[in-house]
C-alpha cells in the first residue's frame, strides 16, 4: 500500500531521463547556434558578438555530448579532460560575445586564465588524487566567473529595457545555480551533486542548467534584436553621407519642439545653410571630394551649435539648423560662427569654400513647418544675390487683422 504513494524511482530509468534531456539539449542548443550565425551574417556590422555566441553554443554542445561518451569504448580521463575543457570554452566565448557586443574589449586573457585553471584542477583531481567533489567544485567556481564579468558588463553598459534587464536576470540566475552546485559539493560530497545520481538536486539542477543555455541564448538575441531595432530606427532618419538629421528626422524633432513652443510660449529660429558654388567644387575636384566637403561643413556646422540644437540635410548642399528657444540676435551669432569657421584653412586637403545663411524666426506657434522654411529659403536666395558667403535675416510675417465687431 505504501509503493501506491510512494512509488520507487528505477536509477536506470532516471539515467535514461537524463541521458535524453542531455541529448534533446544538445540537439537544441546546436540548432540555436545557427540562428545566431545567421543572425551574425545578416545583421548590421555594428552589432558583434553574435559569432561568439554561436561558438559558445556549439562548444557547449560538444561537451555535453563527449561528457554522454565517459562510459563507452574511449578512454574515460581524456573524455572528461575534453568534456570539461568544451564546457569551460563554451561558457568563455559567450562571455567574449557579450563584451565585443557591448563595446568592450574581449578580455582573452581572462578566458585563458580559467580554461588553464579548470584544467589544472580537473586533471589534478581527476589523475593525481581522484575527487569528483573537488572537481565539481573547482569548475562551478572558475566558470561563475564568466558569468559575473558578464553580469557587470550588462549592469554597466546595458540599456535599461526590458530585454537587458531579461538577460541580466538569466546570466544571474544561472551564476547561483553553477555556485551552489559548487557549494553542494564541497560542502556534502559527489553524491549530492552526481547527475547521474537520483535526487531532487540533480533533477532541478539537470533541468535547469541544460536549458538555461538556450534561454541565456535567447535572452542575447533579444538584446541584440533591439540594438537592431534601435539601429534601423536611426538610419531611418539620418542622413546616411553626413550622420546628420534627414527630412523624416527633422519633421520629427520639429513636431517636438513647436509642440514645446506651443506650450511655453517661446520663440525658435530657423537656419537655412546652402555652400556657394559647390557645383564648381564636383566639377573641379570630383563628386568624392564633393562628398567630402559636405561632411565637413556637417561637422563644422555641428560644432558651432549647442547640444539642444539641430541640423539636418535636406538634399544636395542644403542643411538646415532649428535653433530652440532662440531669437534672432543669438541665432544671428551661431550663424556668424558657422561663417567664420568654413573659412578657416587647414582641413587636410579639402578645397576652400564658403556657404550663405538665411534666417527666420518663428514667434508665433500657428505657423507650420513649411511656412518657416520658405521664409528661411527666401532670407537665403538674398544672401545669394548679395554676393554669397553672407547672412540675411527674413522678415517676421505680422499676425493676420482681427475683424473688429460694429
């Protein structure tokens, strides 16, 4: 009557549960490799570490499964010595994925420091003086380390969004698993920590740390699928030539700003920015010089203004700056900047050129977006009939006549 609630756990059974947890994780995690390689092909070049993270996989993947050979034909001492030494590889490459992806650098040293180690410990407690307790311990503490560095890494260098904070979470979860196995067998002996043994330690410990692999895999794409995200949103509107707003970008940070100058009842001024004869410099020099010069005058153009301005391209030689909370005279200033600095000679061997500068003011917040833009233009085409290499200044349009009630 007491097997009918208590029923007994055939070993071989459980050894056998184990064995195809091992093999199904193996097949998976082999399979989740190659989506992160595909992923590393397709993906921006900016994104790295998605290659780490593959290898990582499938080195993990070989040591399961040489780890599944200890018994066969081959010799037991090497298969464990490669065992251990694909696990330790496998956890390090995707700490070396983790660094390059968030910009750092890889840290091979430390990589081989705990790779020498484990297989210093391993071999010596394995054919100098046999200890499946020590060894446990010593590789559960060595490969935690991977684990910490990458927790510091996400923690200091990780955006705060959900998916950073998912795979944070993981890479934690996972580091007390491996240091309480290891805590396990120092403290209690092998038998606690043998997964081949029957316990409730070894059921959790096997279900957990074969497939947090592949949910510390998943949790990576996700960090990386973001950074994707996040990556396309600003090549979409940026201009891809100078790295500075396109037309889709400045409509964007506009549609804030007005909105800003709608409810604080501000002012913001308008540059619009146009190199004199550069026609002339394509011709002479060539369009590769021609691109040249337009990051250049990019850059210039951003250094003059203040970290809450903005300037776009608008097509060919055009830019235009959005000056926040900024009257003419100020803005008359920034402009006069950006003059003086197109001038200065000495950058490499870029031909010398010069731009001209319109200037509107918005004051009021029932004018749109295209309405400023023609007043900056016509402000603009003055300063190219005056000669060039000037600044003219637009007109402010005065507010339309009320009608008056008899």
């Amino acid at each position: 009557m007491a097997d009918l609630f208590c029923p007994r756990i055939d070993p071989q059974v459980f050894q056998l549960d184990s064995a195809t947890i091992i093999l199904m994780s193996t097949l998976m995690a082999g399979a989740m490799s190659v989506v992160l390689y595909s992923a590393h092909v397709s993906f921006p070049a900016e994104i790295k570490g998605l290659n780490y993270w593959a290898a990582g996989l499938v080195s993990l993947a070989c040591g399961a499964f040489l780890f599944s050979l200890r018994h066969s034909v081959l010799n037991e001492t090497l298969v464990l010595l490669s065992a251990n030494s694909a696990l330790v590889w496998g956890v390090g490459l995707a700490m070396i994925g983790t660094r390059k992806f968030y910009g750092l650098a890889p840290a091979w040293w430390l990589f081989h420091l705990v790779w020498l180690l484990a297989m210093l410990g391993v071999g010596y407690w394995l054919l100098i003086q046999p200890n499946f307790a020590a060894r446990v311990g010593v590789f559960s503490f060595l490969v935690s380390i991977f684990y910490i560095n990458q927790i510091l890494v996400v923690w200091r260098h990780g955006e705060r969004h959900f998916s950073t904070i998912f795979f944070g979470s993981l890479l934690l979860f996972q580091t007390l698993v491996v240091l309480t196995r290891g805590i396990l067998a120092l403290l209690f002996g092998g038998v606690q920590v043998d997964l081949t043994a029957v316990g409730p330690f070894q059921s959790i410990y096997l279900a957990a740390g074969q497939f947090m692999v592949l949910l510390l895999a998943v949790g990576f794409k996700a960090v990386t699928t973001r950074r994707l995200q996040a990556i396309l949103e600003r090549r979409s509107t940026l201009d891809p030539l100078t790295q500075v707003l396109n037309r889709r970008g400045f409509a964007d940070i506009y549609a804030k700003e007005h909105a800003l100058m709608r409810r604080e009842s501000t002012a913001m001024t308008m540059l619009s920015i146009d190199l004199d004869y550069f026609k002339k410099i394509n011709d002479c020099y060539g369009h590769a010089t021609g691109d040249r010069v337009l990051v250049d005058v990019a850059q210039v153009i951003g250094k003059a203004l203040r970290v809450s301005d903005h300037v776009a391209r608008f097509g060919g030689e055009e830019f235009i700056v959005l000056l926040p909370v900024t009257g003419v005279d100020w803005a008359r200033d920034i402009a006069e900047r950006i003059l003086v600095a197109v001038r200065e000679p000495g950058r490499g061997d870029l031909p010398a050129y010069t731009v001209s500068i319109g200037i509107a003011c918005q004051t009021s917040s029932d004018e749109d977006l295209d309405a400023i833009l023609m007043r900056a233009d016509e402000a603009l085409y003055r300063a190219k009939e005056r000669g060039r290499d000037c600044i003219e200044i637009a007109s402010t349009p005065m507010p339309p006549l009320q009608a008056i009630k008899a």
